[in-house]
C-alpha cells in the first residue's frame, strides 16, 4: 500500500509508547481526514460524470476548502452552503473563495432547505450536480476510514507494532465509524477511543452506530449489533464549551507537541483530541501499552490560532 500516511514513534507518554499517524500529510490540500474522504467522493464524481458540486460546512470547514480545492482542479463548479451564524473569516474560508466556489449563506434553521433547492435548481438548468454531507459524512466517508485502519494493520505486521489504542478527534463521527468497521471486518483487538470535540456523548455515540449499520447495510454484511456496541467508544469530557472552543489547557498541549515534537495540532479538533487522550491515559491508570494518535488534519487552522498562542 503505497498510498500509507506516515505513522510513527512520538513519544512516551506513563510508560506507554506514543505513536502518530500522519494524515495530515496526504499531499492534497492541506491534508486530513476530509482530503481522505473527498477523494473517495471525487472518484463517484468522476465515474458519475457529475459536472457540480454541492456541500455543506461553516467558514472554518477543512472539507469545504478541499472539496472546493479538488473541484477547481477538476474544473468542476462549486457550492458551499454555510451558516450565516458563523462567517468568521478564516484561512479556509479564504481559500474556499481562492478556489472561486460560490458560497450561499443562510439560517442554520434552513440549511437543508438551501440544499434542496440550491440542488433543484441546479437540476432544472440542466446540470448533474452531487452532493456531499458536511464533514464528507457517509458510506465513503465511513470507507476512507476502513482504508486507513487497513494501513495501521499493515504497519503494525510490517514492524511488528502491535497498536493496543487508537485515538483521534471524532466530530461527525464518520471517521470513527470507519475505524470501527475496520477492526471489525478485520478482527482487530485493539481499543478504538474517539475524543468528541463538540458533541455530547449520547447524540454523537447514536450518529456513529447509524454510520456503522449504515455501511453493513449497503454491503450487505451482518455483523452483531453488540459487537458494533461494544467497539464504539465516544469521549464527550473534553469538549470544553463546544466546537471551536478551548481553554488554557489545550493551547498548553498545543505548544507542547509543536516545540518538541514539531507537529502542528489546532485548538478546534486535534489539539482537543490530543489533550483528551493524555488525560483518558492518566484517568484510566493506562501504561505499558502502544497507543496511536491519529492526526487528522486541519492545519489552516493551527495558523489561525498561533496569535493566541504567543
Ligand atoms: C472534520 C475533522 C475531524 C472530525 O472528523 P469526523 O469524521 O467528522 O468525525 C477531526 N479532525 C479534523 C482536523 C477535521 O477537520
């Protein structure tokens, strides 16, 4: 599997071995999470020969820059539908225009109306225009994690690294969804943790089994509802005060991973997600395991944050 995001020793965290995965490398865009996904979304686009795209995300959205990136390259036409509650400008929101993808704001309250009709109207002129979920949710979404669980078994057979943890940011929980089918078509023992970064454990847990079953649905896979229940852990006692949102702590964790380790993490989903994990470690008297961190992206956003951090 060429294709492999980097993973790696980080450090040692209590006696147990810290290691990263680096999707944040996937040479597209910035990377992350949304870059593996979009371009699962991209290849149906491309066999469909769709000739719009439409989505959905707020103006700090990681998928809507890249989805807007992949699309200008394509020369695809592009719509990001957003919030106009949230219109801060950001270095995403910035690139999204760069890109030239038309934006439409409205009401949180009308979102999904927007979508039906920005897509009908697209229709009746003519167009064959796909639609994304925000935060690229859904069956190919969930399928771009699967790919990467994959390659952490590939890796963990090639070096011998037997991973006992896995965790990362889980927002949509559509990465989470695909981890976890992963280890279960694969028979995986480890321990799949999310770090919610904005919602609360019930809704975002439910999200995540819906994905879940979701997938086995469309491939027409049985696998136990208890089984699925059991292996879909979802951390909602790091959230702070919701999504965006962050305290001294993790800008600490932030500077901390950023001076000795060189890696950039963001205040809205890794930084959270690497912070959660460190205290999950601590609560949870963990040691002399390998735990891997899954960095999933959203490096624009480190650079919106620095000033706050000096
Ligand atoms: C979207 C995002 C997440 C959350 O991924 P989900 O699949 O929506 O749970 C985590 N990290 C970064 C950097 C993201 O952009």
């Amino acid at each position: 599997m060429d294709n492999s995001t980097l993973i790696y020793f980080l450090n040692q965290y209590n006696d147990n071995s810290i290691y990263i995965k680096r999707d944040d490398l996937i040479p597209f865009s910035f990377g992350g999470n949304k870059a593996r996904k979009a371009k699962l979304f991209f290849e149906e686009i491309e066999k469909n020969k769709n000739d719009y795209v439409v989505t959905y995300g707020t103006s700090s959205s990681n998928h809507c820059r890249i989805v807007a990136n992949i699309a200008a390259s394509m020369k695809i036409p592009c719509i990001v539908i957003s919030p106009e509650e949230n219109k801060k400008v950001t270095f995403n929101s910035q690139m999204i225009q760069l890109f030239g993808a038309k934006i439409i704001y409205t009401k949180i309250s009308e979102v999904s109306d927007t979508i039906d009709k920005t897509i009908k109207s697209l229709e009746k002129k003519g167009y064959k225009p796909y639609f994304i979920q925000g935060g690229g949710h859904g069956n190919l979404g969930t399928q771009a994690y699967i790919n990467a669980y994959e390659e952490i078994k590939h890796y963990e057979q090639k070096n011998e690294t037997f991973f006992d943890y896995i965790f990362f940011a889980s927002g949509t929980g559509t990465t989470q969804a695909g981890l976890i089918c992963g280890k279960l078509l694969n028979c995986g023992d480890e321990t799949i943790v999310g770090i919610s970064i904005a919602r609360k454990a019930e809704y975002g847990r439910k999200i995540i089994l819906n994905s879940i079953e979701d997938y086995f649905n469309e491939k027409k896979l049985e696998i136990s509802k208890n089984d699925i229940s059991e292996s879909t852990i979802f951390i909602d006692q790091y959230i702070e005060n919701g999504y965006g949102n962050k305290g001294e702590q993790i800008y600490k964790t932030i500077k901390n991973v950023l001076i000795n380790y060189g890696v950039p993490l963001d205040t809205t989903y890794t930084g959270k997600a690497f912070y959660g994990m460190q205290q999950y470690i601590d609560k949870n008297k963990i040691i002399n395991k390998n735990i891997l961190f899954i960095h999933t992206g959203g490096t624009p956003l480190f650079f919106n944050d620095i000033g706050e951090m000096l």
